[in-house]
C-alpha cells in the first residue's frame, strides 16, 4: 500500500531534538495546515451571516465547533500517527469496495464545496482589493495551482511557514477589525450562552458547524501527522499524540480568535446599526469604512479575506490527493488532480454568476459550507470506529469518556442535518408543481444515505475487522532466469515499482549481469507526503513499500544472486538519479508501462526526464 502524502512522508525529523521546548517545535506545524479550514472564506460568510442577524447570540456555536473540532483533530492526529494510515487509506481497508466508491464520491463533493468557498472567497478579495470584476478573479484562481506545486517542491517546513505567515496576516487584520468596532463585551458574553432564536438561525448555526469541523480537515490531518519521523517505541508514541494535541490546541483557538472576531465584527458594526441582512462579503466590505470611520478597514478586510483563500486552498488540493490515493489508491500528478479540483468548484461559480449575477456569491458561500456539515457524519463516524478498536491502535485507544464525547458530537451533528434534510426537502415537496419527480429522486436518495450511515455506524459492532498491509507484488510474480558463463556489468541498479513491469525489468538485468554481478533494487514512494517531507517521512506506506523490497531482495537472494535495496521518496524522476549519482553502478535497468498520450498528463512520465540527469547508460525494457 502506497503511503500517504509519500512525497513529504517522515520528512520532518524530532529524533535529534534534545530540549523539550526544541522537540515540541519539531512537531508544531500540521495543525496550522488544518487551521486554515477553519477560517476559510465560507467560514466568513456564515460569520458575517450570523453576525448581522442575530448579533452576539451565535457566539457559543462558534465556541463548540471550536471544542468539537479540537476534539475530532485530536483523534484524527492519533490515527495517522499511531497507525500510520490517513482516514481514507484506513476506510478502504475496513469497509468493502462498494462501500468506499460512495464514500470516496461523498468526500470529493465536500472538497469541491470546500474550493468553492474558497475560489469565491479569493475572487471577492481580489475585486475588494482590486476592482476586477468578480468573474476574471473566479478564473485568475486556477493560477493557484502553480503556487501549490512551487511550495511542495520546497518542503513541507517552508510550506507550513507560508501558511503561518498567512494566517498572521489574518490574525493582524482582525486584532486592528476589533480596535476599530469597539465590540460591547458584555454582550459578546452573553453570547457564549446557548440560545437559538429562530428556526434561520438553526440554518445558520449548522452552516458554522460545517464551516468549522470541516470532513476534509480530518483526512489531511491524519495525514499531515505522518510527516514528522520519531521514536515509534510506546514512550515515543505518547510524546508524538501529546506533542500534536499542543500543536492542535494552539492552531484551533487561533481560528477560533479569528471566526468570533468576524461574527462579532458583524455584530458591533452591522446588527448594531439594523443592518441585518448583510451576508454578503461585498455588501460587509463596502460599509465597513463608514460605520467605522477609517479606509484601512476594508483594506485589512479584503487583504485578510485573499489570505484566507489562498491559504485554504493549498490545503484543500492536499486533501483532495489523500482522499483520491486513500479510497482508490490511484495517484496522478499533482497539478492535474488541482485543476481537476479548481474546474470543479469554478464551473458551477461561473455559470451561477454568469445566471444570477454577483449578488448570490454570499447564499452560495452558505450553501457551500451545508453541504460540508452533511458530509460530516460520513467522515466522523468512521474515524470514532477506528480510534476505539483495541486491535487496530496497539493499545493506543481511546478512552470510555472519550468515547461517549465523540459519540455526542457525532449525534449533535448528524441530528441537526437530519432535521435540516427533512426540513429542506419537506419544503421542496410543498412548494414543487411536481412533487412526484422529487418522490421519486431526492427522496429515495435521502433514504439511501441516512441508510448508508446507519450501516457505518453499527457494522464495526458486529463485525471486527484489523487493518493489515496488502501485498504489491505482481500477480502471478515469477521469475525465469538466464544463466550465463560470463557477465558484462559488475554492479546494476533496477528500478521497481511493484508492478508486472519489474518482472521483465529484473530477468533483463540478470540476462546482463549473471550471477556475478551485484544488483540494487531501487523503489520511490512517491505520495505527497513523500514530496514534501523526504525521508523523513514515517508512515504505513513507507513501511509496506520497505517490506516488499525485502521480500523481492529475499526472494532473490534464495536464487543465489547478491541483491541490495534502496528505498527512495518524492518524483521517480529526481529521486531515481540521486541515488544512482550517489552510488557506484554501471548500468540503471529499468521497465516501462507503456502508456502514452492522455494517460502520461495523468500519471506523469519518468524515463524521458530520468534519462538526462543519470551519467551512466540506461536499459529500457518494454512490458
């Protein structure tokens, strides 16, 4: 099984850091990729949304997110670091192929919910900032595919850097927001008191749920956590879940700083004055420098909104990439599975836009942020399953209390859709000329869904199943070899990829070398995170991908041939020639899978760009 985020797996070492303050560095930065969801653009409109309604009173939905989220990232964090599986990756081993297609199809609409928000987002900023109409800032968005790619080429440590750095530029244009609204305090603590006012405002409060405790935040972060390589004793362990909780805790009330500062900054300027219908992003920007008597902020408020999209969106094309390897283990080059992601969300921008003009981007924005709430039970569910089975952590479960907190948050929010589903389609079916097409499609669709989490939820009581690393070894792997008096090469390196390939590669370089001669089987685990972090990486897919190379080197071996391994991590075509200029080989043997044209966009080429940074001869061996 490939690891996730191969690309940066382990690449983050905290094995050398001897002070406590030191080591506790080490492992801060994967919350703050999470963070960044958490202050997104949607999270902005249901914000200002709630703000501007109802003033202070939804203060404590921000509140309990944030408290729902520390909680749901915390056990998400102890998932990857204990197993070294992302949430994806675990789900495809757990449930059957059926199962994850619907699962895996659930989770990618919530990325493309997810990159709505954030493409309107960006594109409101832009013209805020800029003036450029609404719809050329939609399409300057997919220029943001070029910047995720530069900053994964430079490490998962500069990568994190850029986010802070944005997220600080949030955190400063609000700290000046609230010295220029002057909020009633006293209010705003009263607001921390739970109350729902109308049956809008439960809209509302369940479009902040979703804005906060984001289904895609719990894929990246048991992912992001496998960055950092440690001691995997159970003492190491424990400092790396306690060392991440300190990460999570510091990150998330950063963004809970931000998400009330937006909703009180609707409160003090718009709901106080009797402006409650300002949803919209444009409409809050605009009468920010009258109410509050200064240029700067609307400047600071679109400057921190360009932040929040940029920064989000980054992080979303990760998350994209763990769902896509994790549930179907299909891995494509990253910036065709971001502008796969980016068309997504901007297709349907474009047509609304273009349809209903600028005015609908704030009910959009909210809408967007729903969906995302219903999609959460479909993620939350199954990592509450995972964490709680003894066998499946190594005695690294959580607790009863921890247990039923994460059962409660699980039923608030699948309640509060459930009501709102009803709520939704009962109005559909009062209001629809044709209430018998939707009889026949929304609601046998409804039906199936809540039938499916039912099935997510009670299977794993009946039926206990372990997570276990699955061969990559060629079906039917055997090898005919050509034994030879004499040999022309004295030391050869073959790539292997675990595929039907390596067969006709590995007998070509005996047919070469013989017996002789001393052969280096090289493999590159090549998810994301392996891109970002190196070879510091340290999760599951790394270990399965070590393993199978011993049982190649083994099987081998037993044949009589002297056989070495090395593994390395990122693009096959700049982790391959490393190794080969670093080592003392004559000839590099590889095999080809032979695809071309459409499939070579998707899945990348890697001997026509291999070729040029190698200095010694390169066998090509057709499959």
């Amino acid at each position: 099984m490939s690891k996730s985020l191969e690309e940066v797996n382990q690449s983050v070492a905290t094995d050398g850091k001897k002070t406590g303050f030191r080591k506790i560095l080490a492992f801060l930065g994967p919350a703050y990729l999470i963070s960044v969801g958490y202050m997104d653009p949607g999270n902005w409109a249901t914000d200002l949304a709630g703000g501007s309604q109802f003033g202070y009173t939804l203060l404590w939905v921000l509140l309990m997110s944030n408290l729902m989220a520390l909680l749901l990232q915390s056990l998400s964090a102890r998932l990857g670091i204990v197993t070294q599986r992302d949430l994806a990756q675990a789900s495809r081993e757990t449930y059957s192929p059926f199962i994850n297609y619907i699962l895996y199809f659930l989770a990618e609409i919530a990325i493309a919910a997810c990159d709505l928000a954030e493409v309107l987002g960006m594109a409101i900023g832009i013209n805020l900032l800029t003036g450029l109409p609404l719809i050329y800032g939609v399409l300057i968005t997919v220029l943001d595919t070029f910047l995720l790619l530069f900053l994964i080429n430079k490490g998962i440590r500069k990568m994190e850097a850029f986010i802070i750095a944005l997220v600080a530029i949030i955190g400063f244009s609000f700290i000046f927001e609230m010295i220029f609204a002057q909020p009633e305090m006293g209010k705003v603590a009263l607001g921390l008191i739970p109350s729902l006012p109308s049956q809008a405002a439960l809209y509302i409060a369940i479009g902040i749920i979703g804005a906060t405790v984001m289904p895609h935040n719990l894929y990246l972060h048991s992912s992001l956590v496998q960055t950092r390589k440690f001691d995997r004793s159970n003492s190491g362990i424990k400092q790396a879940l306690k060392y991440n909780f300190i990460d999570s805790t510091i990150a998330l009330n950063l963004a809970f700083f931000v998400n009330a500062a937006i909703l009180i900054l609707a409160a003090a300027t718009f709901y106080k004055n009797g402006m409650f219908q300002v949803a919209e992003i444009q409409d809050a920007h605009q009468l920010l420098a009258p109410i509050l008597g200064t240029k700067w902020a609307p400047i600071l408020f679109a400057v921190a909104l360009i932040a929040a999209g940029q920064s989000s969106t980054i992080t979303g094309t990760l998350a994209g990439q763990i769902i896509m390897e994790g549930y179907l283990n299909l891995r494509i080059q990253p910036w065709v599975r971001r502008i796969i992601t980016r068309l997504i969300a901007i297709v349907p921008a474009v047509v609304v836009i273009l349809v209903y003009g600028e005015s609908v981007t704030g009910k959009m924005l909210i809408f967007s942020q729903v969906i995302l709430s219903l999609q959460l039970g479909f993620a939350i569910i199954p990592l509450i399953h995972f964490v709680s089975d003894k066998s499946k952590m190594k005695g690294f479960h959580i607790g009863t209390a921890t247990q039923i907190a994460s059962w409660i948050i699980a039923l608030i929010i699948v309640s509060l859709n459930a009501k709102l589903v009803f709520d939704e389609i009962n109005g559909w079916l009062e209001s629809s000329e044709n209430p018998i097409v939707l009889c026949l499609t929304v609601v046998p669709m409804a039906i199936g869904f809540l039938v499916l989490l039912l099935y997510i939820v009670f299977k794993p009581f009946f039926v206990k199943s372990k997570l276990e690393v699955k061969s990559h070894l060629p079906h039917n792997f055997e090898l005919n070899f050509s034994q030879l008096e004499t040999y022309d090469k004295k030391s050869i390196a073959i790539a292997v990829d675990f595929s039907n390939a390596d067969q006709i590669a590995i007998n070509s370089a005996f047919e070469l070398g013989g017996k002789e001669a001393n052969y280096t089987l090289i493999h590159v685990v090549e998810t994301i995170g392996a891109m970002i972090y190196g070879k510091n990486i340290d999760d599951h897919e790394t270990e399965a991908d070590e393993k199978l190379l011993l049982q190649y080197q083994d099987i081998l071996t037993d044949k009589g041939f002297n056989v070495e391994i090395k593994l390395g991590f990122g693009k096959p075509n700049k982790a391959i020639p490393k190794i080969v200029n670093e080592g003392d080989f004559d000839i590099l043997v590889m095999g080809t899978h032979g695809h071309t044209g459409i499939k070579d966009i998707l899945f990348g080429t890697t001997v026509d760009k291999l070729r040029h940074k190698i200095n010694i001869p390169l066998f090509i061996v057709k499959n």
